[in-house]
C-alpha cells in the first residue's frame, strides 16, 4: 500500500504540474481533483485511515497546514491597518462568523437533537473559513484591494483563530475545558487575552523581526539569502511564543504575516513593489538587490511569500488527498449534506446579507462573499482538536462524518463554481482598482 501511495502521488503532482495552467481554465478546482485521488486510494487501501485512529497525527499535519496559510494570507494584505477597507474583513470575520455559528447551533439542537454544547461545538467547527482552499479567491497580489478578494483573504485569515472562543465554550459546555464560575475564566482568557494576545504577540514579533533584517541587509549587507528559513523561523517563532502564553496561535501567525507586509509597505513608503524587484525575488538571485536601500523591502517580503505560497500548495496536496481517503473509511453522513445545504445555501448568504447592509459594496459582490465561504483545512484542525479532548466515539464519530462530508461538499461545490464566477466577475466588476492606499509621507524608513 505505501508503494501504491508513493505511484499515485508521485504521478499526481507531476501531472498537477503539467497541466495547472488548464485547470485555472476549466470549472475545476486542485482540491477537487486531490480529493478524488484521496477517495480512490482510500477504496483501496481497507480502512487504513479512520480518523478517530489517528487524531493525533491529523490534528498536528492540519495545524501545520493552517498556520502556514494564515502567515501566506497575512502577507498578502498590504492596506494599512487605518484604511476603511479593512471594515469588511472584520464584519466578516467577527459579525457573519458570529451569526454562523448561531444559527448552525440552532440547527444542531432542533435540527440533529445535539445537546447544546455539541451543536456549539459543530457550529465552531464549520463556522470559520479557510485559507487554504479558498486561494483562487484571494487577492492575487499584494497591491489587490477589490473589496471581494481583499475581504474573503482578510475574513479566512482572521476567523480562523475569531472561532476558537466558540470551540472551547463548546467542550466547555461538554465538560472537556475549565469555564470557570459563570464562565469568568473563559471570557477573560478564552476570549480576551488568548485573542487580543495572539494579535498583539504576532505583530510585535513580525515587526521586530522585518526590522531586523532590513537594518541588517540595508545597513551592514548582512542576513542575506535563506529567506526560506525567516519564514519558518517567523512563523514557528510567532505560533510558539502565542502558545506558551495560552494565546491563539493562529491570530499570532496571522498577524506576524500582516505586520511584516506593513513593516515592507512602510520602509516602500506606500508605493506597490517594484514588478522587477518582484521577479528577482520568486527567482532568489543577486544579493544586491536584497541589500538596496529601496529595493530590500519588497525582496524580503516577496522571497517570504513566495517560499511560503510553495508551502500552501504542499498542504493542500497533502491534506485534501487524506480527506479523500478518510471519506472513503468511514463514508458520509446524510445529515451532513442537509448541513451543508442549509450553510451554503442559507446561513452563509444570511449572515453576510446581515453583516455587509448598507455598506459600499455591490451586489454582486455581496452574492460572492455570500456563496464563497469555503469550507475546509481549518474545520478539520478544529474537528480534531476536539476529538482530541476526549469526545469519545459516540459523539466523534458522527461529528467526524458529518464535517467531512460538509468539507467535501464545499470543494465539490465552490470547486466547479470559482473558475466561470471569478471569471463573470473579473469582466463585470469596475475597470480598475476600487482602492488605492494612500502613501505614508516619511522621510525616513525604518
């Protein structure tokens, strides 16, 4: 069975290789097809990955997988933290997760008879977005700042660590996390400080460190090359220090991406990133250009973000073909799909209707925010944190089989729909960006 893993993987990712550029063309997403090749060598290989067996392990290869997207997501979002368009990604992320999770509660109590703890707990874990499946809907640059792309990048790079109060209330109410008397110590330390400490953890060490290394490279042309390894460094760095001081780990990551984007937009003075100093970068060549004065800023971010973009797409590969064959173990749920439908078809439009009333953006835009909330690598991080807080087979698995039937439905779905929507929107939407951030004026970089 290895062998046949190593065949079918090996072929799979020299042929995604080859042929990437028709897909993008074709109403058919990477993740469907991992999927798929997940599924078929599940059927082969007997039940050999049933995912209560192996929670452990999952949770740790999903984590990873989380943590890397968020740090590729922050580094994509170059407004400054002052601008207005940042409103959106925060209703999103907080306000329409919030109602989400909600409603799917209500859906788990009335609807699939869970107690109240159990339905929080499922409401938690399919209410966040992902950031690892929803790349085709990203900003497809730094400089992005349609509303659509700009907002759906924020909300899943956000909401991924916005949901974790609601899973530890859910195991709370389940008696698998310490409450406290009336709930005290999950708001002041579930809620408050693991949020707004993750936040602010991530940042000061993204700043410190984008700081570091253009003093360094501007000033003594040193700390020059492995930009691979700052990426790493960063991230293990800001999700560990995030972690030892019982804040969200993902928020850190998150925001140490976001705040060595900002560190790279202020030493730019707010201009976009050279196109040519863009490709040096991706390419790893000379060194002059990474210890220029005015080129090192968008070297240092785009070899960062480049490396880590590789990283997102090995992630994927890899935990969207477990998914397959985890599917192929223990089967779907037929309550899973009624979920999904109600999610996809009712409480996400609902919720971001709600969320974006009255705000500058188009319908249009509101009906793909609505449809776009993908569904996927951070609900399976979520899922197996709490199988691994002792749920026990009766609850896990069929919680187990209804989100990854859920999972499987979104790729499926928002698979073969994000090629000709993407497409309808980019030749309908307004000629030209919808915001330009307005440029710092200093005299001095940092």
């Amino acid at each position: 069975m290895v062998t046949l893993i190593y065949l079918v993987v090996g072929a799979l990712l020299v042929l995604m290789a080859l042929s990437g550029s028709v897909l993008k063309r074709l109403p058919l997403s990477t993740s469907l097809v991992y999927l798929a090749v997940g599924a078929g060598l599940g059927k082969m290989g007997d039940a050999w990955l049933a995912p209560l067996a192996h929670v452990h392990l999952l949770e740790r290869l999903t984590e990873v997988a989380v943590i890397i997207s968020l740090f590729c997501s922050g580094l994509k979002l170059r407004l400054p933290l002052s601008d207005r368009g940042w409103r959106l990604p925060l209703r999103l992320a907080l306000g329409a997760m919030t109602v989400t999770v909600g409603l799917l509660t209500l859906v788990g109590v009335f609807g699939l008879g869970l107690s109240l703890g159990a339905a929080l707990l499922l409401g938690a874990v399919l209410a966040p977005t992902d950031p690892v499946l929803a790349s085709d809907v990203q900003v497809e640059n730094p400089t992005d700042t349609d509303r659509l792309r700009f907002g759906l990048t924020g909300e899943a790079g956000l909401n991924d660590g916005s949901a974790f109060p609601f899973v530890m209330l859910g195991l709370g109410l389940l008696g698998h996390h310490e409450l406290g008397a009336g709930g005290w110590r999950w708001f002041a330390v579930d809620l408050l400080w693991a949020v707004t400490g993750g936040l602010l953890i991530g940042w000061l060490l993204g700043s410190g460190v984008g700081r570091l290394v253009l003093y360094l490279r501007r000033t003594h042309q040193e700390a020059v090359g492995l930009d691979d390894l700052l990426a790493l460094g960063l991230i293990a760095l800001s999700y560990g220090v995030a972690i030892w001081a019982h804040a969200y780990g993902f928020l850190a990551v998150f925001a140490a991406g976001l705040a060595l984007r900002y560190r790279e937009a202020r030493a730019s003075r707010g201009q976009p990133p050279p196109e040519d100093v863009a490709s040096v970068a991706k390419s790893n060549k000379p060194h002059e250009v990474a210890t220029h004065p005015e080129a090192a800023p968008a070297y240092m971010a785009q070899a960062v973000l480049g490396f880590t973009e590789q990283l997102e797409r090995m992630g994927e590969v890899t935990l969207m073909v477990l998914v397959g064959v985890m599917l192929a173990t223990v089967g779907f749920a037929a309550e899973g799909f009624v979920v999904a439908g109600l999610l996809f078809l009712l409480i996400r439009p609902l919720s971001v209707a709600l969320l974006l009333a009255g705000t500058s953006t188009s319908p249009s835009q509101r009906a793909l925010i609505g449809w776009f909330g993908i569904r996927g690598i951070g609900s399976l991080y979520y899922l197996f944190y709490a199988l691994n807080h002792e749920l026990g087979p009766t609850l896990g698995e069929p919680l187990a089989r209804l989100v990854l039937t859920v999972v499987a439905t979104s790729a499926v779905l928002h698979g073969i729909s994000v090629t000709p929507l993407m497409h309808w929107y980019s030749r309908h939407r307004r000629p030209g960006p919808e915001r330009q951030p307005q440029p710092e004026t200093r005299t001095r970089s940092p």
